[in-house]
C-alpha cells in the first residue's frame, strides 16, 4: 500500500518540481513542444519511463500542448509515486 501525502507535503514537493501545480487530490504540469511531432515524442519518452514504473500520467494532447496529469488512483490522491514520476517527466522535458 502507497501512502497518501498531506497537503504540506505536497506543497514542499510542489515547491521543487518546476511547472507543476496541484493539491492532494493530483498534480499537473503543461508543455508546448516545438512542433506536435515533438509533443509526441516527449509522450512516448513519458511512458516508456511509466511503464518501466508501473505507473501511468493521464496524458491530454491539445496540438504543441501536452498536460500530464499524476495521482495515484489506486489510493485516491498523490503518493511519492507521483512526485518521482513528476521528477523524471522534469528531466526529460529538460
């Protein structure tokens, strides 16, 4: 079973995840890629890295725009896993 975070533990991991925002109940971040072939590499490079976790973002394409979404359904808000897979959707967004 994975924990649910509190609404200050959230803000702290808000706090160091550039561009995401959210509460407890889930955290989200939005990028405008370059062209919509670079948005959609950005979501394959996303789910390779949450299929290699075990844990899926909603994912909504609006053209250049990619918004990924991250709670752990499972508990019913975010949970670490979500600010670890927030972190590495950061690295590869770069």
């Amino acid at each position: 079973m994975t924990v649910l975070l509190g609404s200050d533990e959230v803000a702290t991991a808000l706090d160091r995840l550039h561009g995401w925002s959210g509460d407890v109940s889930g955290i989200e971040r939005s990028v405008t890629a370059g062209t919509f072939l670079d948005g959609i590499r950005l979501v394959a490079e996303v789910a390779h890295v949450a299929e290699q976790a075990d844990h899926h973002p909603d994912i909504d394409i609006r053209w250049r725009t990619v918004t990924f979404r991250l709670s752990t359904h499972s508990e019913g808000g975010v949970t670490a896993k979500d600010v670890a897979l927030a972190g590495q959707i950061n690295e590869l967004v770069g």
